[in-house]
DNA sequence: CCTGCATGAGAAAACCTTTTCCCAACCCGC
DNA sequence: GCGGGTTGGGAAAAGGTTTTCTCATGCAGG
C-alpha cells in the first residue's frame, strides 16, 4: 500500500499527552490531572510546577478521553432543512453563539427534506455522544422529516413544529402583526389593508387574525387579506386588486405585507402608478430581510423575528435541559420587533 | 445541591455497550468486536449469533472510543466568517453533503471578524481532535482572522484567502465574466458596458479584466468599466452615468453587472428610462442569486459561481488530505456556469 | 513513645472499543 | 501416537483522562 508509506500530516508530532507532562514535571498522572483541574491536595509549589510544565509543553487535554469518561461531549446537533434558506441563518448564529460561550460546539445536519438523510444524521450525532439537540426548519407549521421523540437525550425546538410534549420556540407572529398594525393607526392610517402569502402557511393566518384583531379593537373594520403568494409578482398583483378598482377615496392608505418581498412588490408597483410611499400610502413588510428592506425606495419599515435571539435562546434552553434542569414543555412564542424605516412616514399631512 | 438530584435524561437507560451485547451472546468482548466489524475468524454460527443480538440490543458502538484509539474522529470543522451571508451558505451545504456521504460530521464555527473567537473555536476543535478543518470566507482575497498556517492537521481553504502552500479553491471570476461577454457577443451584441463593486475587492479586477481581454480579442474598443458599490443604487446610478448623455448610438447595447443587485438597479432604472430589456440593452448578473435573479424583470441572466460544487470539492479535497493524499498546493480555481434567463433576448432584431 | 490525624502524592479502576498476541483443541498425514 | 498446521476464541494492552482509594510521611497531643 504505496499510499500508506507516507501518511504525511502536514506536522507530524502527536499532541502532548497528561502522561508526558506528568513525566516532565516529576510526578503521576494523576497529580498532574488534579493539579491542572484545581482539584485535590498539594502543595502550591508542585501545583504551579505542573501547570508550569503543561503550559511550556503546550498541553491540551483531549476532549475525547474526557467526554468517554465524564459521558459528556459538549457537543450539540443542530439538524436543519433550511441550510439554503434566510430563516435557519441567524437562528444557526443565535445558536452556536450561545452555546459556543459554555464551550460547546454545534453540529451542523442539513437534512433537507430527506428521511433517510435525517434518519443518517440523528444515528451519527447520537454515536457521537452530542449532549443534544436544537431542531430547526423554515416554518414552523411543519415537522421535519424526522422523529425525534424519543431520544435519550434532550430536544429542543426552534421554529419548526415541535412534537408534543417537547419545548419549542417560535416567534410570536401575531404580536409581530400587531406592531405593525398599531404602528400604522398611531400614525392616523385607517384604512389599512393586508397583503400576504399563501393559506397553507399557519403564520398567515395568525398574522392576518392579528391585523382583524387589532382594527376591530379600535372601530375599524377589516376587509378580507389578500393571500397570494411569497413573491414581488403578487405584491404587484394585490396592487393591482387594491388600488385598480375606482373609487380613489376607498383606496387604502396602509399595505401591511406578510413579507418583505411581498412588499417590495407593493411599493413598486404603487410607485409605477404614481402613488407615493409613504405619503399616500405606508407600507409594512414583514422578516426584515435587510437586503430587500433596504434596497426598496423608501427604505422598508418591516418587523424582525429576532431570530438570532430565537436561535440564542433555543441554545440556552437546551443548555440547561442538558444539565437536568427540568424545563416546561409547550411552545414559548418569543416577541417580534418593528424596525422603523422610511416607508410609513409620519403623521399623515 | 437540589439540582443533581434529579438529572432527569429524558430517557434514564443509558446506551448498550459492546460488554452487554459480548455477556449476552456469551462470548467474549473481543470476539464480538471481530464478529461485528468482520475481522477475526471464527464460525460462521457465531459472527451470526453475536451480530443478531447485537441488532436485538440496538447496539451502536461509541464514537468517542473509537475515535480515541483509531485517531480519527471523523469529524472535520468548518470555519466561517459570513454566517449571515449568501456565499456561504451553499458552500457549507456543499461541504457538508461531500462529507456526510463519508460518515464524516461537519463543525459549525462561526468567527465572525473575531481573532479572540477564532482562537477559541479552532482549540476547541483541535480539542476535539478534528481530522482537517475547511476555511471559507465572504470574499476570497480576505484571510480570516485566524492563523491555521501550523496546525497539525490538514486545511482547506474554499472562497477564502489561502496562506501560502496551502490548498485552496476559488471560483473562476475571470472565467465566469468571459462567459458573460462571449454570451453577449454570441447574441450580436457589441457596445458591451460593464458595471462592478469596489475597486478594492480583487474579483472587481478579475472580472474587469476579462470583460477587457474579450472584447479586445473580438476587436472591440472597452472602456472603462465603472466600479461602484455592490447595491441597487449603484446600478442606478451607473445607468445614469452610461445612459444620461446625448448620442444615443453611444449608448450600450448590453450591461454586465458585478453582481445581481446592480443589475437590478440597472435593469429597473432601464425601464424607468424606458429602455427595454432585453429588446434595447441585454443585461447579465454575477452570483446567480435566485432570490434576486428571478424577480426582476424580466429575470436575470446571470454567472454562477457553483458554490456548493466548490464546497463539495473542498470537502472531498480535504478528505483525500486526512488520508494522506498528498494535495498540490495552490489555489485551484472552478469553473463558473452561465444561467441563462430573459434578461438578453435572442440574437438582435 | 505511641496513637491519631492531616497532608501530599501515587496506584489503579473506569470509560468503551480495537487489535495483537496467545492458547487450546482439533485434524491431517505419517 | 506424534509433530505440524489450522481453527475458534479469549486475554490483555492501548488510547488519554478523571476519580477514588490507599499509603507513607510528618507532626501534635497524650
């Protein structure tokens, strides 16, 4: 095996080991093991000897010997079906920086929309001993494409559809609508309409029940939301259906979008027919998707998810789920904030 | 300490061992490892038997000892600075798939512009004992904040600044801009403007420079590209520029952008101008980022970078590198792939 | 001087698997 | 019946660390 002869690391000497330090210091492993980790009897002197030692050599205890022992990786999964998507991102960031400040490091498992994928990942993850895992999805009206529940070790669920009984996390859609909708009466609008994606999708509803609720709490009322799709061409169309029909003073003066490309659609199609954003009509979007929401003219006013904080708290929540702390289970919704722009102007003039 | 009490695994059992399945097959712990991975002889009856009860018991051996005594975790880190971005996300997707194929689990870490975290995450996983580490960044003539020039184990660098003598892989900008101008030349187009970022970023030049060789090659005048921002607004901007003064035989017949956001800007103040695309002005994109690329209208011709076949390559790059492959050193660039949409019409009427 | 105890440090088991070496039994031919 | 080879399987070490136990020493008190 020709190949063999030369394995050829790029440096070839072996990490240092406690025994070489022990060695170097003049003393056993097991001295040296307490010395470093602050535990047991000795004197001062030998204590510093051997850290002195350790740190010359450049000694590293290997987390694989140690996990074996104190059965304990500190090592999450983080199993996703959205690797190529916008939500899964900062939930993926929220995630490892919450757990990578405890000194735990996160398995990234695109599973996409695979059994036999997830089935393969959930094996590994749990032959390699992670402490956990955060389930993540694109939406959180849907399971993914694996079973989780019942597993020896802790799951945690962040905005994908938990299994009952398991702690999941979402954001609060409708509190996110009604940022929105408020926003827009604060400002004098009153006739707000509501444009948004398909029915299929739960948050559709909540949101649109959320922009009812809140126009009815205050005397208005509701026309039906429009539902179409996640796209610029719908918003396009719901211009058309919104602002097409005659009767100029029945036209609204507030579009709350359930997405921002939803609402970029909006605003240009409204700037193509010559109504101003926002002095005629304001605009909200939701996902605050900065590079849309930015690049609209006007910038977009757009309410956030906060999904890095989601993604924090899912690791945090599993955190200490891993080290027993009994956690209530059922799905915690976690606020949504409005990012203010300029598509929605002030007080009307 | 009331919170030991009560460790609650959500499941108590804890996983079967090689022992128990050896006790309950009534052989030793070393025939049963033999039986299960087919090494050792013995009869056929009892490989059998002991591979039955193991499946009977669920057994799954334990990473975290057989990495420790095969020296091999089958686990590889891949580091990033642009967890929010868009390059990386079909990267990590292609890294991760090209090792899940091996068995091999991918480490998420996330180091921002951080050195401090950088640090922190590459001795965790050098801690960890990761077989190799995949480098990616944002842009490719950017290092990361990080110095893995020492490591003992093997590196990859994909989309990201190599250090010297290491593998690296980058997508063929200069190869994906010739694509885009030939493209143009097929359709008869011949006044061809080009429209990029920053002077700073080192694929501006790349790209520029090819757009030059191109049309110089074809006995066409270039003039200078205009470099600007990676925005919308900058494509506005540029139209004004190209499309603003007199002599409307100067005007460009077609406009190759940096990237899909100034072509969107390009392509909207087009049709504000109106100039019609592709009947006046054949626009084309670079990163083929779908989001974008399909929403305008009409939708974007664009070059691809293939990044998730560059992030499968890297994988198995640094795969063949943990065996022992020995690698040539030096960036290796990947072809581009052009993704033809409306945005060029057909030859000129 | 002897008992008892605190102190400092080491030996060894444990975690779980793989692999090398070894041994007993059996079969063959002579 | 016996030497040599084969066959089936086990004992033990190795991998690196942590933790529990044990032990020797030295000192104080009686």
């Amino acid at each position: 095996m020709p190949s063999n002869a030369e394995p050829a690391p790029v440096s070839a000497k072996p990490p240092v080991t406690l025994r070489e330090v022990a060695a170097a210091a003049g003393v056993s492993v097991a001295t040296a093991s307490k010395a470093l980790n602050g535990q047991g009897r000795m004197t001062a002197e030998t204590r510093e000897r051997i850290r002195e030692t350790a740190r010359l050599l450049g000694f590293r205890p290997n987390s694989l010997a140690q996990s074996l022992l104190r059965k304990r990786s500190f090592t999450v999964g983080l199993l996703t079906n959205d690797t190529y998507g916008r939500f899964s991102l900062p939930l993926m960031a929220g995630v490892s920086d919450a757990l990578v400040d405890k000194g735990v490091s996160v398995f990234l498992c695109n599973v996409e929309d695979d059994q036999r994928l997830g089935q393969l990942h959930v094996e590994a993850m749990l032959d390699k001993r992670v402490d956990g895992i955060v389930a993540t999805g694109k939406r959180i009206d849907r399971h993914l494409p694996v079973d989780l529940s019942n597993l020896r070790i802790p799951v945690v669920y962040a905005f994908t559809q938990p299994d009952p009984g398991a702690v999941g996390l979402v954001s609060d859609d409708a509190g996110g609508a009604r940022l929105a909708v408020e926003h827009f009466l604060r400002l004098g609008r009153r006739r707000i309409a509501h444009v948004s994606g398909p029915a299929s999708f739960a948050v559709v509803h909540a949101r649109a029940q959320a922009w009812r609720d809140v126009l009815k709490e205050n005397g208005l009322a509701a026309s039906e939301p429009l539902l179409g799709a996640w796209s610029e061409a719908w918003g396009h169309d719901a211009v058309e259906k919104l602002f097409g029909r005659a009767g100029r003073e029945e036209w609204p003066d507030a579009v709350f979008c359930g997405n921002d490309q939803i609402a970029r659609g909006v605003i240009d199609a409204l700037r193509e027919r010559g109504i101003r954003v926002p002095e005629d009509v304001g605009v909200i979007g939701f996902d605050n998707w900065e590079i849309v929401a930015e690049a609209t003219r006007p910038p977009l006013t757009s309410v956030d998810m906060n999904l890095s904080t989601l993604g924090r708290e899912a690791g945090l929540a599993l955190l200490s789920l891993v080290d027993g702390q009994p956690a209530a289970p059922g799905i915690r919704k976690l606020p949504c904030r409005l990012v203010v722009r300029q598509s929605c102007g002030g007080p009307p003039e």
